[in-house]
C-alpha cells in the first residue's frame, strides 16, 4: 500500500526537504499552502506535479492552522498515515511583534490538527509528528541539551512551541496516539528563508562583494547556535514516525560556534579577509584583504558591517548546544554535513544569484535587492 503523508509548510524550508525525501521513498505527498496574493512555492517548484495528469504523488490544498474546519476537512479526505506538522510563524524576533497571531498558529494550530485526527477517530491510524525546538530551553539549564534538560523559553514563538510540545505528548498518554516531538536545533540551507541569521549573512555579504548594497545590519553576533543541514535533519523527521513506539528525540549536530565565526567563514568563501574593530552597537566589520573574483565590488578599508539595535530581541536565547546521542543510539542518525560545509553552499548559491542580478544591473534590469532582517 502506497503510504499518504500530509505536511503543513510545505512551502518552508523544512518541508520542501521533507516532501522531496518522502517522494524518493514513494509516499503520497499532500501539502498544505497559504493563499497569498503572490506565488509562494518557489521552494517546491521544481517537484510540482500538474493536476491533469494521471499518477499524481504531490498533492496541495488550500488551508491554513488557523482554520479548524480546513484542516478537519483535508485529514478526512485524506486520511494520512503520517502528518508532519511543520507549518509555522516560525521566526523568534517577529514572534515579540505577533505574539497572539504566533500562539495561535504554533499552539492552537497544532492543537487543531490533533483534535482534527482524534474527531476523525482516525487516532490510532495516523502517526503525528511535531516541529519542537531548541527554542524550549532558552535560558539554558545545562549544557549540552538533551531531551530531560528543563525548558525555560525565552519568547512568545518559544512559549507558543512548549504548549504545542506538551499537546503533543498529552495525546500520545490520553490517546494512545503515535505523536513524536523532535527537539531540532537551527538548521539551515541555501533554503532558509532570507531573515534568520545564517542566511542573512550569506545573502547580505554576496550582495556586498557585487556591488548591490554597501553595508550589512546586524545584532548579537555573539549568540551560539548549534547549526545543521536541514536535507540531515529531514532524514530523521521521517526516521522518527518510523519506530514501534512513538518518542520525542532532540536532533543537533553536538558542535558550536557564534554568529561572529558565521560571518568570518562566509567573508572567507567570497575571497574577503574581515577584521571586527570596536565593541558593543559601535563595533564594525572592515575590510582587510580580497583575494579571487568573487568580491570585486570591495576593497581595503571598507566597512560592510554594523551593529544596529534594533536586531537585538527583548529576551535573547544567548547559547544552544545539543546532544544528540539518543538519536544517535536508537535510531543511528549523524549528520553528515558540519556547519563549515554548509556556510560554502549557501555563500556559493547566493554569490551566483548576487552575480546575476549585477549583471541583470549592468545591463539596465536592476532588481529590488533587499538586506532588511
Ligand atoms: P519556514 O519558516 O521556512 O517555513 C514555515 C512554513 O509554515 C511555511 O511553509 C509557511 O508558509 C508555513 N506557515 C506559516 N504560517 C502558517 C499558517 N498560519 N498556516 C499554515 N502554514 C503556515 O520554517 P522551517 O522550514 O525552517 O521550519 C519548519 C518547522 O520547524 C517550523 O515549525 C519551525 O518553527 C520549526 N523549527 C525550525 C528550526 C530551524 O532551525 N529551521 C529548528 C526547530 C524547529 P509560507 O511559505 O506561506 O510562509
Ligand atoms: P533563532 O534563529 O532565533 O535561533 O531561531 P535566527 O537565525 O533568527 O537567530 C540566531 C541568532 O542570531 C542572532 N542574530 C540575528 N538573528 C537574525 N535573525 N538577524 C540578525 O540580524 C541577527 N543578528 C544576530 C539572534 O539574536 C539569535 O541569537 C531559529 C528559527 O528557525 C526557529 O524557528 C527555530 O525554532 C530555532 O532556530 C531553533
């Protein structure tokens, strides 16, 4: 029997990964996609599947996790064996701007899928899985973080998070039901959307070395992150929904580094030697030496970073470090590309994206390019 599974945020970072490793494995996929006023698929464009023709294995609704009678109506056509519940208001700074709009996307939304499956009487069929985050421990109570280190989380995306956390395991004890919350630390790609750090930095300095914007804005560039590849990460969603007993699972690479090493490692792969001087909101990143052709819009001297306040959050998550040894163990998951690795894709494919639109310039057809993050 062909296995259906349904993904909220399909069209996020995470679920473009996600549909394209179930479609590989020979699923049904079906996702969930928000009307807006302009397309919004970029990121699963090329597994699209036209409705017309016979043998369709990808399958989108309209829906949103606000609205319980959509999301009701998807799971009883569909009857899934699996729903990934990855759609989410998903970044933690605008969580402080929209907390209510984030609790009931992030909480309530995840509430409504699980009442939606168990009205459905369709409990003991379909395997849930929850899009946790390292996000719940916040003010970190231990380090490294595993799955019995207390939460203490530090924004509304993260209080919004545990509610739908403890709703997950709540109807895995009241119900019976296969439910899995995988405690994922940050993870990232060439797909990560253009405001959470990483990608920031790899967009911005790309932009920079082409001449397309002079200086790149940003906060507390000594947080620490435990950073991973989202295609390893994707892998162990799946691997989770596919044991004899449901369990939550923390998913991280057991390795650190500050934003502030981010940025040095993507200036090096754009050929730009940078040098921090000052401290505080006054600090600045100039430049030092260029080297190759990535870089030709800077030189010497240069100062392409700042600090600017207003990236700093109201309540800042300052350290994560996970352990991922129980992932390791019981389900023999490594991630097999290090944060190293990853900061060269990103720079490689926003340094291409960055040519083209100087070129695009060049030649009169200048596109918007914004840094805003
Ligand atoms: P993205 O922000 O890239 O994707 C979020 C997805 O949720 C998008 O498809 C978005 O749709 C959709 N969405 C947003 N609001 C709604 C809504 N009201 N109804 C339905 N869908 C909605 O996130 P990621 O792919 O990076 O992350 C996936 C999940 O994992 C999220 O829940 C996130 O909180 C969680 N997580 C992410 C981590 C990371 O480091 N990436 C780490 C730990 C957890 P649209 O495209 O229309 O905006
Ligand atoms: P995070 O990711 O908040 O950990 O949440 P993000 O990349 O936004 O921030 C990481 C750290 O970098 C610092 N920072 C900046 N962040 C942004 N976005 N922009 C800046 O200019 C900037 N300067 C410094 C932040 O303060 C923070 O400390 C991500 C999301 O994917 C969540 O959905 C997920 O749950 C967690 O990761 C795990």
């Amino acid at each position: 029997m062909t296995k259906r599974a349904l993904i909220t945020g399909i069209t996020g970072q995470d679920g473009s990964y996600l549909a394209e490793l179930l479609l590989e494995k020979g699923y049904e996929v079906y996702g969930i996609k928000r009307r807006a006023s302009s397309l919004n698929t970029q990121r699963i464009d090329h597994i699209y599947q036209d409705p017309h023709v016979d043998h369709q294995r990808l399958k989108m609704y309209y829906g949103d996790l606000t609205d319980s009678s959509n999301l009701t109506r998807i799971i009883s056509e569909i009857e899934p064996d699996e729903v990934y519940n990855l759609g989410a208001q998903s970044h933690v700074a605008v969580s402080f701007e929209a907390p209510e709009y984030t609790a009931d996307v992030d909480a309530i939304g995840t509430l409504r899928l699980l009442e939606a499956i168990r009205f459905l009487g369709l409990e003991r069929k379909t395997r849930f899985y929850q899009a946790s985050t390292s996000e719940l421990y916040g003010l970190v109570q231990e380090i490294p973080q595993n799955e019995n280190t207390p939460f203490h989380p530090r924004s509304p995306y993260a209080v919004a998070k545990l509610y739908a956390y403890w709703m997950c395991v709540n109807y895995r004890e009241a119900y019976g039901m296969y439910a899995c919350n995988g405690i994922l630390f940050n993870h990232e790609s060439p797909r990560r959307g253009e405001t959470f750090v990483t990608r920031k930095i790899t967009r911005g300095l790309s932009n920079i070395a082409m001449g397309l914007e002079p200086c790149l804005y940003m906060g507390n560039i000594d947080a620490l992150r435990d950073w991973g590849h989202a295609r390893d990460y994707v892998r162990m969603q799946w691997m989770m929904l596919q044991q004899d007993e449901p369990e939550d699972f923390v998913i991280a690479t057991g390795v650190q580094h500050s934003v502030r090493q981010f940025i040095l490692w993507a200036a090096e792969d754009l050929g730009i030697a940078l040098r921090f001087e000052g401290k505080g909101v006054d600090e600045i990143g100039i430049v030092d030496e260029v080297s190759g052709n990535r870089a030709p819009a800077v030189s010497p001297g240069d100062v392409i970073l700042r600090i600017d306040a207003r990236y700093f959050r109201p309540a800042e998550v300052e350290t994560l470090l996970g352990d991922p040894s129980k992932a390791k163990q019981k389900l023999g998951w490594v991630p097999e590309i290090t944060a190293r690795e990853m900061c060269a894709e990103m720079c490689a494919e926003d340094h291409k994206t960055a040519r083209r639109h100087a070129l695009n310039k060049e030649h009169g057809l200048e596109l918007p390019v914004s840094l805003e993050g």
